[in-house]
C-alpha cells in the first residue's frame, strides 16, 4: 500500500486517539469497579459519598464519545438501584 502523507496523519492521529480512547475508558472502569467494591461491602454512606465522581466520569465519557449515552445512563441508573437497595 502507498504511503501518502495523509496515510500517515492519519496513522499518528490513530494512535494519538487510541491512546486517548484507552485512557479514559480505563478512568471510568476504574471508578465503577472502586464504587461496585464499596456496594459489595454495604457500606451505603461511602457509597453515596462516592456516587457523585462516578456519575461524572460517566459522563465525561459520553461527551468525549467513549461511551454512548444510553449506555451511561444504564450503568447510572443500575448503580444508583443497588446503592438505594443498601437504605
């Protein structure tokens, strides 16, 4: 395959994205599991003191496209259910 000079713009910003994209699908994984952790302790007040971060990672990821918006919204809602389950 030739090789223009917009094959390889394109072939850094790729991995720029990527190493982006990984980034911070990696913050919002890490902030779920740390928060599904503490729900699995049943320590509620630690719970919904953490709650708020989560929530807004969540949708720093949907606004920078990591994550789409139904899918935020789920993972919200599913956490929010389990923290509420704890009284």
């Amino acid at each position: 395959m030739k090789k223009t000079k917009s094959i390889l713009k394109r072939i850094r910003q790729n991995e720029r994205h990527r190493s982006r994209n990984r980034s911070n699908v990696s913050q919002y994984k890490t902030a779920v599991k740390k928060l599904e952790v503490v729900i699995e302790q049943k320590d509620a007040a630690a719970a919904k003191g953490m709650l708020p971060g989560v929530v807004g990672t969540l949708d720093k990821a949907v606004s920078k496209t990591i994550l789409s918006k139904k899918s935020a919204s789920r993972k919200k809602s599913s956490l929010m259910r389990r923290i509420n389950a704890l009284g």
